[in-house]
C-alpha cells in the first residue's frame, strides 16, 4: 500500500513551505526531508505498507513538540509521532504525508526512583535498558514485549503492550501512572507522578495509554516498578501433538498454579528459527515454555514440578528446567525469534494478535490450522496463558498474496469476534484494522470514541487515518 502524502490544508503542499515553517520555529537542525531518511521513515515492521512523509523531525526536549504541534494546528499539516518503528500495524506510518516526529532521541532514563518504586523515563528509552537498568538496584519493570531489545518505552504505552510476562504482571498500561506531554491542541499536560494510587477526576493517562499516538505526545513516563523476584526457573517441554500441549496449559489454569509466563508455539515455528539461525537447538515439536518465579526456592521448586508433574500426564516427550539466567535465555531467545525467523523463511506473513476466551483456544488453534492450500498455511502461537493468540499465515507458493491477505484477514478476525475476543491484544488497530473496529464496536461507542478525538484534535492532525477512517462519521 503506497500513500500519496498530502496536506490537509492545500496551501501547504509544497515541502520548502513546511520546511521554513519548522526553521522559523528552531527546528531546522532536527528537521529533515532527503530522499534517504524520507525512505527510512516511510515504512515500519508493517508488512507491505508504504507511506512516504514530506519530512523528518528528531525532537529533542518537550519545547520541540510543543513548537511543532502549535504550528501543525496553525497551518494544517498532519505529524505522525513515531518511536522505533517496531510496530506492525502502521501506527508510525504518515498515512497523509506531513511530518514524522521522532522521539528515538529522548532517551534519557531521569530517575530511578528507589524509595518511590518507580522510574521516570523519556520515551525513547528501549525497553530493555530499563530493565537492565532497574534490576541492577534490586527492581522489576515486567512487561516484556518480544522485541524489548529494539521497541521503545513511549511506543509501549502508545499501544499498551504487553509480552510474555503479561500472564501474570499485566500489561504496559497497568504500570504507567505518571505522563507528561502535548495534546494535539498543542497544550502541554502533566498527569499523575509517583503515586501507586490516584483516582481523582477521569483517568486521563489512560486513556493516553493505548491511544496510539493519536491524542497526544508522550515526553516523560513514570512507571511504576516491582521488587525485583529472587527466583525464576523455566520448564520447557514438547509434544507430539498441539492439543497435548494446549492441555498442559489448561491443566495447569486448573491446578492453581501462578506462573508468570505460559507459551506455545508449534512445529511450523520451531522450524523457522533453525532455518534462520541455523545452530538452534530444540525439537521439532509443539512445544510449552512456562516460567515461575519467587522469592522462596521452595514455592517456585514446588509450582515447576507440579509443571512437570502435567506435562509427563499428557506424554511430554521432551522436558527440561532452566533454572540459570544463561540457559533461560536461550529458551527465550527461541521464542522472541520465531517472528521475524516466519517472516524471512517464507515468501510473505501475515500476521494478526487476536485475543480468545481461554476456552476458546483449541477452537481458534483449529481453525487456524484448517486455513491451509496449497499456497499458504495458517499457525498460532504465543501468549495462551492469556488467550493471546499470534494468528499467522505464511506464503509457501506463488498466489495473489494481497488478495489472498485480504480475505484471511476477515476471515481471522470473523472467528476471533464471533468466539467473544477481540481483533488485537498489543499491537494495536493502527491502519491495518482499522476497517474492522466497527465489528467489535457498536455504533454508538464509535461516536463516543470519535468525540473524544475530536475534542481533543478538533483540527485532526495528530496521527490522521489511524484506529478511524474518518472521525467525522
């Protein structure tokens, strides 16, 4: 999908016009327009979307993005804010041209702060160098999207995401409870701070969370953090059919059983990342990863054998406990792979994070299974503990990919409705879904949502053409 980059006002279409709007506001030495980093910043991980923007600014403080949101309102032209560009439902895409306003230089990590639990960051900081930052003083930042060694903090909450860890800790937007930015009006806001508790007036910082970048603009996070678990080991297990697998899972929600992770991925998975990164050592096979975590030894020994206890029940062929950081990461290097390995060994992926009751599971794995020609095949993996499902189809054989995409697409999302769940879990609606947000939603809770824009963006030039079609009807 290639976009034509247009203004929103006709008077601003010629690119040197908006180019001395952003030198009269200071920003010519942050803002760009070459071919080469125009290129760059027309596509993210989305597959098979392209939309080219007339510039690029790298802000660098608040004062930037306060500038350049005031001017956007003034003279009509869409800003698309965009962190690391991991994002696979074209959130970071300037859908209507205009500027794309980079946030990958704010990355200063402010305060760690002890005595408060908390962490007050900027929002291009990666997701892992918290992490490793905070766990160094003893503290737990949990949410751990597959891609936390790339995908920034302020494109976390953009899209609420969530990860592995999710079972047990939630998701990006249960640990935000301070934010500081501009509206799109251009207005600066300042939201919560060091407080593990605050209900007074609306939740306003939530509903920046999840918004997509198309409310506001995020320049400082305070996250809240966790006392950092002592223990933490992993079973890993594989079997020779993928409903032995979903039942160890199952089994394990009913024997009251707490473990921070739950994951599945199949034969199809497995065998990507050892065509990919040949030297992979696993099975073949369906296989489970499931982590406990503690701060006694004895009552994380005591849920990994019970684990372990469930998996011999349904006919494990393999297990294994990784009970050391080196041989955990491995396992999880496994997983966090699988993505991009089904995206470079095959043709193309389609890819959609769906979310089922957990009954629903085995259901939404056959269906997806029973999604195979000679041409593609369809697979699911990922969060099941949680009923986060990866929905993938991969191209194996020359077909009309775009057609054939389209009509999957439906098809997925159709199931994934009609069996209670919704169209996305983490990755948000962004362009790609967009067109099936009314199958969820009722009318009136559109209009309600689409209000709030509105009010927000009466000009509608942050993030246009994202999550809505039109804002206007």
């Amino acid at each position: 999908m290639a976009q034509t980059a247009h203004f929103l006002c006709a008077n601003y279409k010629i690119v040197s016009s908006l180019l001395n709007i952003l030198s009269s506001l200071g920003l010519s030495g942050c803002a760009f327009s070459d071919d080469a980093t125009l290129e760059k910043y027309s596509i993210d991980a989305t597959q098979g979307y392209r939309c080219k923007p007339n510039a690029v600014v790298f802000a660098q403080n608040k004062q930037h993005v306060e500038a350049l949101l005031k001017a956007a309102n003034e003279h009509k032209f869409p800003v698309t804010v965009r962190g690391a560009g991991t994002g696979t439902t074209g959130g970071a895409l300037a859908a209507q041209g205009g500027v794309v306003l980079s946030l990958e230089q704010l990355t200063k990590i402010i305060e760690i702060d002890s005595v408060n639990r908390v962490a007050v960051v900027e929002p291009g900081v990666i997701t892992g160098v918290l992490q490793t930052a905070v766990e160094s003083v003893g503290l737990f930042y949990p949410p751990d999207p597959a891609s936390l060694d790339r995908c920034t903090l302020g494109g976390n909450v953009a899209e609420n995401a969530g990860g592995p860890r999710a079972l047990k800790y939630g998701v990006t937007g249960q640990y935000v409870v301070g934010l500081e930015g501009v509206w799109a009006n251009g207005v600066t806001f300042k939201l919560g701070g060091k407080l593990h508790k605050n209900v007074a007036g609306y939740d306003l910082i939530h509903l920046l969370v999840g918004s997509e970048g198309t409310l506001g603009v995020i320049t400082s996070i305070t996250l809240a953090l966790k006392p950092k678990p002592l223990i933490q080991q992993v079973v890993g297990a594989t079997f020779g059919s993928v409903q032995e697998a979903l039942n160890v899972l199952e089994a394990v929600n009913r024997a009251g059983i707490e473990p921070s992770t739950a994951e599945f991925f199949d034969t199809a998975c497995v065998e990507a990342v050892k065509k990919v990164h040949p030297g992979t050592e696993w099975p073949s096979l369906p296989s489970i990863l499931i982590e406990c975590d503690g701060f006694e030894d004895q009552s994380v020994s005591k849920q990994i054998n019970l684990v372990l206890d469930l998996c011999k029940q349904f006919n494990a062929s393999y297990t294994v406990v990784a009970a050391t950081r080196n041989d955990q990461e491995y396992l999880w290097t496994l997983r966090r792979r699988i993505s991009e390995s089904l995206r470079d060994a095959y043709l193309n992926k389609l890819s959609h994070d769906i979310v089922v009751p957990l009954s629903c599971i085995p259901e939404m794995m056959e269906y997806l299974k029973s999604l195979k020609t000679d041409h593609y095949f369809g697979l699911g993996y990922g969060h099941l503990g949680d009923g986060n499902i990866h929905a993938n189809i991969v191209q194996t054989g020359p077909c009309d990919w775009p057609t054939v995409s389209k009509t999957l697409t439906e098809a997925i999302l159709s199931k994934t409705l009609e069996l209670g769940g919704t169209i996305t879990g983490e990755h948000g609606v962004g362009l790609t879904k967009k067109d099936f947000l009314s199958a969820q939603f009722s009318n009136t809770d559109l209009a309600f949502m689409k209000s709030i824009k509105r009010s927000i963006d009466p000009n509608g030039i942050l993030n246009p053409g994202k999550i809505f079609t039109s804002i206007n009807t």
